[in-house]
C-alpha cells in the first residue's frame, strides 16, 4: 500500500521493515502477533525501546509507524480496533537544525577545488548544487543525466511523494555542473551510457547517499572544521537558513525544500531568533558584564 498508493521511497519502506520486524519479535517472545496483540504488548514495547536508551524523536517514529500499520489492518477488515489508538507518543523536545557558518561553507567549497582533477570537479559540482538548491540528499545523487542536457537555470526535481518540484540553480552551482558534465560524459561508454548524472558501479547505478557522505567526510578532514559537524543534511539547512537570515520568505523556502506543510519549515525562524538573542547578550551595553576573552 505504501509503495503503490503514497509512493514512499525505498529508503521508507526499508524502514517501515525495520520497525515492524522489530516489533514482531517482540510480540513473538510475548506469545502473540500482530493480530491478536492489544494495546498492552504497544505499551510494552514501546517501554521497552526507553528502557534501551532509544531517543525520542526515533520512538515516535517507530510508533507512527506502528500506528500506520494498524491503520491498515483496520481498514482491512483484518483487525475489528487499533491497539495503538490509546498509546501516547513520547514527549519531544524541539531541537533546533545544526548549521555552518557561511564562512565554512566557503571554506568547505575552496577544499573541495583544491582537490583538483576529476575528483574535484565531482565534488565541487555536488557541494555547489547542495548548498545552492538545499535539496535532500537522495535528490542529489539520484539526479537524471537529463537534468543538465541543457545549460540550465533550474533543476526540476522529484521529491517524496514522487511530487516534482522546480528549484532555481546559482551561477557557481550551473557552472560547476556543467563542468562535471563534460567529465562525465567524456567517461561514459557511448553504447550504454548511465542515465544518471552521477553514475556509480553500486546496485542503484548512482553516487549513494553513503558514499556522498564519505566524500564530504573526507573534504572536512582537510579543513578545521570539526567533521562530526559536516553532512549533506547540515549543508541542506545550511543552505535554508543561510537563504532565510538574506531575507527570503517562509513560502518560496517552503517550495525550495519540498516541505509538504509550512511548520516544518518555520523551524528556521528558531534559528534566526536564538542568534539574535545571542546578538543582544553579546553586545547590548546593558545585557550584563561580558565574559572575559
């Protein structure tokens, strides 16, 4: 259902299974399964997962998964009720995007020219785009060939959902596709070239997720940026409020980003108001004794 009638994307199904193979182990230890367990056996497994030290925001996630899976079975006619119904979910705290600076964005962006040859075409072409259209991940990598057949000035591109959507492209991020462009095709064979603009020998045919992610890794290394700090999701709201503190408006960041519901991206504003109370105790003459440098 979720595969023929939402669409979800693979890396959602993949973890839909997770959860739910979780949870049936933990009914099959209790004697029961998915049909016969109540709201109890939800209770107890979700106790269990806080009692492992899972996060919040992942027990929430688990159990919305749970309660879509009960959702199902009720509308099914497989199950007369759903069990999840009277479960709470856990208590979230709303932590605030982590971003870089835009002087370590730049920073990042000069490492990765530095590499020089094939590689830092490659690597330049993804930061550039990433920071300059603050798409996910999985967008990036899995872009078309056909996505830069032309010189162009947007991307169009598929998000969840397998809604399509047009984000504008910077001159720095054009030029350096196209540069990867040409690498790329002076690679490929010309009886079967890849349709993706960044091919790979993996099982997908494109640049992973994983693999984007060890390159960047790698790009961080070579700079005084702290690594754990760097990732293709830290460069996307990098990218979000970077665009949001120039004076763009929450509406046209919503399009950008491919957010179903504008909260999502009123997170950003948290950001822009934490630096601005930071600002104020900073240099506000009668903000209280400032600390010692």
């Amino acid at each position: 259902m979720l595969a023929a009638e939402r669409g979800a994307a693979v890396n959602t199904l993949d973890a839909y299974h997770r959860d739910l193979d979780d949870l049936a182990e933990f009914l099959t230890l209790r004697g029961t399964d998915a049909l016969g367990a109540d709201t109890r056996a939800i209770r107890g497994w979700m106790a269990r997962q806080a009692a492992l030290g899972m996060a919040a925001r992942t027990q929430a996630r688990r159990l919305s998964c749970i309660r879509q899976f009960y959702l199902f079975l009720f509308a099914e006619g497989l199950r007369p009720d759903d069990p999840t119904a009277n479960v709470d979910f856990p208590r979230l705290g709303r932590p605030l995007p982590k971003c870089l600076t835009e002087a370590e964005v730049i920073t990042l962006l000069d490492a990765a020219r530095a590499l020089g040859g094939e590689d830092g075409i490659l690597m330049t072409a993804l930061l550039e785009t990433l920071y300059a259209t603050g798409l996910r991940v999985s967008e990036l990598v899995s872009l078309p060939a056909a996505a830069v057949a032309r010189d162009p000035s947007v991307l169009i591109v598929r998000g969840k959902g397998g809604k399509e959507r047009m984000v504008p492209l910077s001159d720095p991020a054009r030029i350096a596709l196209l540069a990867w462009r040409s690498v790329r095709d002076a690679a490929q064979p010309r009886t079967k070239p890849s349709r993706w603009l960044f091919p790979s020998h993996g099982v997908s045919g494109h640049l992973s997720r994983s693999g984007f992610a060890k390159m960047l890794n790698r790009i961080a290394f070579k700079t005084e940026i702290d690594p754990a700090r760097v990732s293709p999701h830290v460069l996307r709201h990098s990218f979000a409020s970077h665009l949001l503190a120039g004076g763009a408006d929450l509406r046209s960041l919503q399009r950008m980003l491919g957010h179903a519901d504008i909260a999502t991206t009123e997170i950003y504003t948290h950001i822009l108001d934490e630096r601005q109370v930071q600002l104020v105790r900073q240099h506000h003459p009668l903000a209280g004794p400032k600390k010692p440098e």
